[in-house]
C-alpha cells in the first residue's frame, strides 16, 4: 500500500514495509545468526497528558507510574519478541531511573511472564537503596536486583553506577566493586553496560584506565557478555577482540555504526570461529558484534529480515537492508543523543503502536517539528512504517495540529 503526504519539505510517499520477495523470506527465532535484544520504551496512558512533569521539573516515581499504560508497554515488547529478538527491559530506553524501582520490578516480572521466544535481559542498579554511601551499599543493591531478575526469567545486565564516579573510586576500586558484584551474585551469567557520557553526562570517566577489560578478564565465568554504548567503532573492535579469547560476547550498544559491527568488519560473510553457551542458548562466536541496541524498538523487523540475510550468507541483502536502518539510528540518535526515546515512541505512535506520543516526563517534546519529520521520512526509506494507512492519517493530524 502507498499513499502521499505533502510534507512542509515537499511530498512524501509512504509505504507499507515489505521489501522485494527475494529479501522478504520469514524465519524462526533460531534462524537469527546474532544475540539480540531491543532495549524497549514504556507507554503512557492518555491521562498522563495534563500532568504538568517535565525534564527540567520531573514528577515523583510514584506518580509517574501511576500513568503507565500497561497494556500498550506489553503489547511493544510482545511485537518485537516476534521477530526473534529478545527484549532489553528497565534500562534506559525504559527511562529506568525516571520510573523508579517498583516500576521497573514490574516491567521485569510483566515481561518474563511473555515468555519470548528471545528471552530477556534487564538492568541491575541500586535504584532501590534510600541510601548508597559505600561501595558495600552499591555491591549488595546491585546483586539484590540480579536476584529479583533471575528470579523472573532473565539474565542481568549491571548498569553503569554514576555514584561509583562520585565517590572518585579509581581504576582499582572499579575492578573491586564488580568483582565483589560477580563473587556475590551467585550463578549465572551477567553482562556488563558501558554507557558513554553522551547518554548521562554523569558517566565522564566511567571504567577509568583499563578497568573495563581488567573486570571482564578476571570473571569470564560470570561476565559473559558486554554491552557498549560508546559510539565508537574503533574501541569496540578492539574490546571486542579481546572479549573473544575468553568466548566472552560483545554486545553492539552503537546505534550509530551497528549494521557493520553486526556483520564484521569485511565485505563478504565473516566466518563463525566456534560456539558458547549463554542462557540456555548455543551463540556463535567470532570477530563480529551481537546486539543490544535502542534502535531495534523502531526497526526490529527490517533488522530482523537483515540478519536472516547473513545467517544464509547473503551479506549484500543484508547491507541492502540494514543500510538505510542505520541512517535512522543516526538521526534518532543524534545530539543531544540522551532525547534519543522521542523518536522511538513518535514512530510507535505512527505505525499504530500505541495511542499516544508521550514519554515520561514529556520528553516528546525535547525534538523538534524539523527533527521527527526527518525521523518519518528515513523511517519510510528504512522499511520501518507498519502500514502506510494508519501513518498517512495520524502524520496529517500532526501536521494539522502543529
């Protein structure tokens, strides 16, 4: 289905997402040849739209959960666990440490019992603590969280901890507090988030020195997988390869470069040099990233068609298709990165998703007109509108009411 908006930048002819037969074969959860998850958001219900919260004049956890829209929230991760892919649940896509603890306890449990056929992952933090003045605080907040996460189904991921920065802790007490965190946290595998200042400016100096890779090496048992989301594509070749030698796996966080860390830095099929196991699942291993990415909220389907691309060794399809999703990621997550989540739920609400725009704080509104109209037009490129119809009609009642 096509149909034409007129756009203040000229028309614009939307299309129902389905790319040529020859790319459009379907496939099981088992036929993605890399780790997935998408890093979800959370919906709010319509009452949340004369509640006067804002970034600069946040409301309470306690309030701002009181609006979420259950249902709708379920519902994303639900059509993003068809394509394969696992979901990132109550971490920063989520506005995890807007929503406060309890909300994001219920986000874990509500998403464990979907049982997907992906799994989850979810954030560790301390969010929970009234107090973390010492880093014991923060090692026994951290492994109270991984229980609760286990306990629902999935495999944590510990959250960077702007108060480790605080407290001025070097690179030594870096490598002590996560090996306390994986000594205490039991059996099971955990994955460890660099995020980068560009997310939370809080994080400047985060892993100082060489800690990052002091930590993984030292628990390879426990630390099987980490995530990075320092948009540098030099770095995290580099860690990535390191990770290798222990059967440790990087998860791409890149939202800016995520189509060639995924594939391998080669033109052709990047061969897989062995398996390992992680959480029930045998994942190949070799010198290519998987992934846990924002991006994949808007773009899992093309995403996931892109990757049964290269599980059959057809590295054109998958550029092909994954090309024009990273020209996305890169306007969705462009500076300031950290407003990032607008255009995720701009493009929710357009497909048909849920009923509303809004965010947490009304953070919607961190973007600007120019911005999301962009966003719409490289959506469209990028495979990335469900159904031309539904986003023609809800794109003219936004240009109407703007």
């Amino acid at each position: 289905m096509r149909t034409v908006v007129e756009l203040p930048d000229g028309p614009l002819e939307l299309n129902d997402a389905r790319w040529p037969e020859s790319l459009d074969d379907s496939g099981s959860a088992a036929s993605l040849p890399r780790l997935c998850y998408a890093a979800a958001h959370v919906v709010m219900d319509a009452d949340y739209g004369g509640i006067n919260h804002s970034n600069d004049r946040p409301g309470s956890a306690a309030e701002i959960a009181a609006h979420l829209d259950w249902d709708a929230t379920m519902a994303i991760r639900r059509r993003i666990g068809t394509t394969g892919m696992g979901i990132a649940e109550a971490m920063d896509t989520a506005q995890r440490f807007a929503l406060g603890w309890d909300a994001a306890r219920q986000l874990i449990e509500r998403t464990g019992k979907l049982q997907l056929p992906g799994g989850f992952c979810a954030g560790a933090s301390t969010d929970h603590l009234t107090r973390s003045e010492t880093t014991t605080e923060i090692i026994d907040g951290v492994v109270e969280q991984i229980g609760v996460i286990r306990a629902a189904g999935g495999v944590a991921v510990i959250l960077p901890m702007p108060r480790l920065c605080e407290l001025d802790l070097d690179e030594d007490g870096f490598v002590e507090v996560y090996g306390e965190i994986a000594r205490g946290a039991g059996d099971g595998p955990l994955i460890v988030h660099w995020l980068g200042p560009m997310f939370l400016p809080s994080l400047q100096g985060y892993f100082p020195g060489e800690s990052f890779l002091r930590i993984m090496r030292a628990n390879p048992e426990r630390y099987r997988a980490a995530k990075l989301s320092m948009l540098d594509h030099a770095l995290e070749v580099r860690l990535r390869r390191d990770l290798l030698q222990r059967d440790q796996i990087m998860l791409t966080g890149d939202d800016f470069h995520f189509g060639g860390l995924i594939a391998g830095e080669s033109s052709s099929i990047v061969e897989s040099t062995g398996t390992t196991e992680f959480d029930g699942r045998m994942i190949e291993l070799g010198d290519f990233s998987h992934a846990l990415l924002g991006i994949f909220d808007a773009i899992a389907s093309p995403a996931a068609l892109a990757m049964r691309r290269l599980a059959i060794g057809d590295r054109a399809g998958f550029d092909e298709i994954m090309a024009p999703c990273e020209l996305l990621g890169q306007k969705i997550f462009e500076s300031p990165t950290r407003h990032y989540k607008t255009g995720l739920a701009f493009l929710a609400w357009l497909n048909g998703f849920q009923p509303n725009a809004m965010l947490v704080n009304h953070e919607q509104r961190s973007r600007d007109h120019a911005h999301l109209l962009q966003v719409v037009r490289l959506a469209n490129d990028a495979g990335a509108i469900a159904d031309a119809t539904i986003a023609s009609t809800r794109l003219a009642r936004w240009l109407e009411s703007r």
